[in-house]
C-alpha cells in the first residue's frame, strides 16, 4: 500500500499521495513498535521518500522521514537501506522546494553519501547517482549560484573513475549554464 501511493504521487495532486504514504508508515509503525520487522520497515520508508521526491514542497518532511530511516537503521545489523537511492530521493526533495536553505541541505546529503561510498559504508553495488548530482546542481543554479553548481559537477567529474555509471548528461551542463543566466 506504502509503494502504491508513491507511485501515484506524480499523478495527483502535490502532496496528497505522500501524505498518504507517511500516514501508512506511522500506522505500520505503530503496529510493529518493536520494530521487529525493521527491514520491511526500512523500506515502507524508502516508499516514503520517493512519494515526497516527487511533490514540490515537502522537503522539510523528506529530510525527517529520512532521519528517522536513518535512526531505525543505525540499529541494525547490515542494514541495506539508507542506500543511493534512498539519498538521491531526499536530494530531490530538497532540490525541488527552491525554499531557502534547501540547496544546501541537498548538497550536504550529496557530500554525505560521497563520503560513505569513499569508505565503503553503503550497500554493496551502490553508489551515487546521476539524479543526485542533477538535483543538487539545479538546486544551486535556480539559487543563482554558479560557483556551487560547478563546484557539484566538477565533483562528479572527479568521482567518474570510481563509479562508472556517473556520467554528466545534457541536464548537468544546460543546469550549469541555467545558473550563469
């Protein structure tokens, strides 16, 4: 039920299906309290995040939703999620609100995420992606800041040797060039 309302959040109104996802979360949430069954949990999150990486606006909630899968996380033993994926939603999140400070938490977790792949601390077969970088350098260039945007993609730039699928596309360079208009 989680995954079908966050996949339905880019068909309805901003919002209502992420609100709707969450609402899920807090009632299995509450049924597991324990949380023994905390990997089927971890993901009811993921869905979570996705649903809010799709509606304009809920940055705020995406970054909690985010820290409490973190939290639930740190509690396990060889969890696989938070994992690039789950990062690149809550990025997107906040690259989309444009709401003061967003930027700037998107390139935080894009940072954050550089670091864990450098120490091998994300799930086997993971690494930063494309979206991630996307998000962070459009967040920057509609706040007018060139010298973040570049500073992103020269970043990716550096990592492409490591991680082979982390190509610049036509969306990194137009956001770069977006950002000196």
């Amino acid at each position: 039920l989680v995954h079908a309302w966050s996949w339905q959040q880019a068909n309805l109104q901003p919002g209502y299906c992420a609100e709707r996802a969450h609402d899920v979360l807090e009632r299995i949430r509450e049924i597991d309290a324990d949380a023994s069954n905390s990997h089927l949990l971890l993901q009811c999150y993921d869905w979570v995040l996705e649903a809010y990486s799709k509606s304009a606006g809920s940055w705020q909630k995406a970054r909690d939703i985010f820290q409490q899968m973190k939290d639930l996380s740190d509690q396990l033993e060889n969890p696989t999620l938070p994992d690039a994926q789950s990062y690149s939603n809550v990025i997107l999140a906040c690259s989309k609100s444009g709401e003061r400070g967003s930027a700037q938490i998107a390139n935080d977790l894009l940072l954050e995420i550089v670091d864990k792949h450098a120490k091998g601390l994300l799930p086997p077969g993971n690494e930063p992606e494309l979206i991630a970088f996307n998000g962070v350098i459009s967040a920057w260039s509609r706040m007018g800041r060139t010298d973040k945007a570049e500073s992103a993609l020269w970043l990716m730039d550096d990592l492409r040797g490591e991680c082979k699928k982390l190509v610049p596309d036509v969306l990194s360079y137009n956001s770069v060039l977006h950002s000196h208009v």
